[in-house]
C-alpha cells in the first residue's frame, strides 16, 4: 500500500521555491541598485527573508518526507 504525501511536505516545497526566487531578487537588487530605493533598503529584506523562508521550508521537506514503511 501506498503512503500518501502530506500537504506538509507541498507547503515545504512552495516555501523553498518562494524563498530561492525571493533570495535571488535580492542578491539581485544587490548588485543593480535601484535609482529611488525604499526606506530601509540598506537592510537588504529580501536576502534574509528570502533565506528564511528557504530553510524553513526545507525543514519542512525533510521534516514531512513520506517514508516507506519499515515492516
């Protein structure tokens, strides 16, 4: 019989792939600075948040992995 994924294990993997491109925006904005750049930018938000959201994320994924059974 088949285990059935958790819906867990997809938040995970939504999160991963949201904080890598969230991440990636701002190693981005890093590098090309905007010409009328918001309050605050010189914390940079989007790298940590981005970081953030990635690793929960993956914690998620490990956390949830459907494993086989052992019997």
């Amino acid at each position: 019989m088949r285990e059935s994924i958790p819906i867990w294990w997809f938040a995970g993997l939504l999160m991963l792939a949201y904080g890598i491109v969230i991440f990636a925006t701002g190693v981005w904005e890093l590098f090309h600075p905007l010409a009328n750049p918001p309050v605050l930018n010189q914390l940079h938000a989007p790298i940590w948040w981005g970081a953030l959201l990635a690793v929960i994320g993956l914690w998620y994924l490990i956390r949830f992995h459907p494993r086989k059974s052992a019997r």
